[in-house]
C-alpha cells in the first residue's frame, strides 16, 4: 500500500535527510582532523607503538555504521518519533470528533 506525501512532508523529509547528512560529514571531518592531530601527537612523542590506531579503527567502525544509516539504509518514511507523534495526532483528532 503506497502512501501519498505532501508537498509539506515530502520537505520535512528532505529537510531531515539533509540534516543527517550534514551530521554525518561533520563527524567524518572531525574523525579526520582529530586522527590527524593524534598522529603527529604520537609522531613527536617518538613513534614507538602506535596507538592511535585504536582511535582511529574504533571511531572508523562508528563512522562507518554513521554511513550506512545515512547513505545505504535511509529512513524512508520518518524515525520511530515521527510516527509515534503521528499516531498521538489521530487519537487526539478522533477523541474530539
């Protein structure tokens, strides 16, 4: 069963994936930035093990479960909070019919 979108929801969900995707470029520019900063920490305290793979695989596997849900696995049609909120609106409305 398909459902028709408004004009309105039809933005509300692009305005929503924009946002995630906004998120997820913010959180991959840090993951660079900081990486780096943590490499040249380690480079200049004298190599040795390097330890700031840990950061670096832990926060890559974060950051790549990040990508999924925003590029490969999309939520079509709104997050659980969008539907719950939805499902309070029609109660309200036929409560007061």
């Amino acid at each position: 069963m398909s459902v028709q979108m408004s004009d309105d929801e039809i933005r509300k969900l692009a305005q929503r994936r924009v946002a995630a995707k906004k998120g997820f470029f913010s959180n991959l520019a840090s993951y660079i930035v900081i990486n780096a900063m943590l490499v040249v920490i380690w480079a200049l305290s004298g190599g040795g093990y390097p330890w700031f793979l840990w950061v670096a695989g832990f926060w890559g596997v974060g950051l790549i479960f990040h990508a999924l849900g925003v590029f490969v696995f999309p939520k079509e049609g709104g997050d659980w909070e969008q539907a719950e909120i939805r499902k309070e609106m029609d109660r309200i409305k036929k409560s007061h019919l």
